[in-house]
C-alpha cells in the first residue's frame, strides 16, 4: 500500500501538474489527500492532479516518487486504473 506521485511533466492553466494516486485503494488516496489539503476536486476517477508546487511537500508528506510508466503499471495491477475510453463516458 503506497501513495505514489510522478515527476510533475503535465502542463496546464500556468503551471505544470503532477499525478498522485494510491496503488492499493481510493479510500487511502482520499485520506492522504485531505490530510495534505489537497480539494476533491483535484480528484479526476483515479488520481489527483496536484501542481508542481505541491511535489516536494507531498513527498516529505509520505507520496513515493515515482516514473510515469512505473504509476500506470501500479495502478493497472491494482485494478484501480481508469482508461482513457472510461473516462469519456463518464
């Protein structure tokens, strides 16, 4: 059970954001997002997005770094992972 965060790389609205998530389950992801102030509706199904400016208190917050690539394969064992094609049926 770990809250992982990648390398902010996703530009938007002046800033460039990163993804947190949970590799085990929402409701920990939830907690972990609270308990660090981030809103809910960062919340995007799967992952909060969080600004550039939140990565290094995040991390001392307990998020583990990681790649991209490494963030999608955890979320996918995971079963937690939201494709593209679900989201725009939402």
């Amino acid at each position: 059970m770990s809250i992982l965060i990648d390398q902010p790389s996703w530009p938007a609205h002046g800033t460039v954001w990163a993804h947190l998530v949970s590799d085990s389950n929402l409701d920990e992801l939830h907690a972990f997002a609270e308990a660090a102030g981030i809103p809910r509706r960062s919340f995007d199904l799967d992952h909060y997005d969080v600004p550039e400016t939140r990565y290094i208190d995040l991390v001392a917050a307990g998020a583990l770094p990681v790649s991209f690539r490494e963030m999608i394969v955890r979320l996918r064992c995971s079963g937690l992972r939201v494709t593209a094609r679900e989201r725009r049926g939402r």
